[in-house]
C-alpha cells in the first residue's frame, strides 16, 4: 500500500498538527498503524520534522 492510497483512506482531519496534536492520536498513527514521520507530515500538511520534535516532545519511540 503507498503512501497516497493511505491518505485517500485517512478519517484524520487536516489541521494545524503542531498545535492541535495529542499524545493519543501520535500514538494512534506512529505506533499502533504502524505509519512512518513522512506520511503522518504528509496527512496532516506540514514537515517530517515538526511530527518528528512532537514525537521526542511525547516521548513516543517504536520499540526495535
């Protein structure tokens, strides 16, 4: 599955992700969907690296 078809599926709303973003949803999406920094970024229209700062500022790390 790539990344375009992920985001035709996405129920995720587009929004200010920088502000808006909760621990739960990072969760959701990076951890439990299982989705890369890029294609979260992708979704929510803004950079790899702001998902990124919001992941360490949550402490969220996939385990190896």
């Amino acid at each position: 599955m790539n990344v375009r078809s992920r985001k035709k599926m996405s129920s995720y709303p587009i929004t200010n992700f920088s502000r808006k973003v909760t621990k739960e949803l990072l969760y959701e999406l990076y951890i439990e969907k299982n989705l890369l920094t890029i294609e979260i970024a992708e979704m929510y229209c803004c950079s790899k690296t702001i998902v990124e700062r919001k992941l360490r500022k949550f402490d969220l790390k996939k385990k190896r």
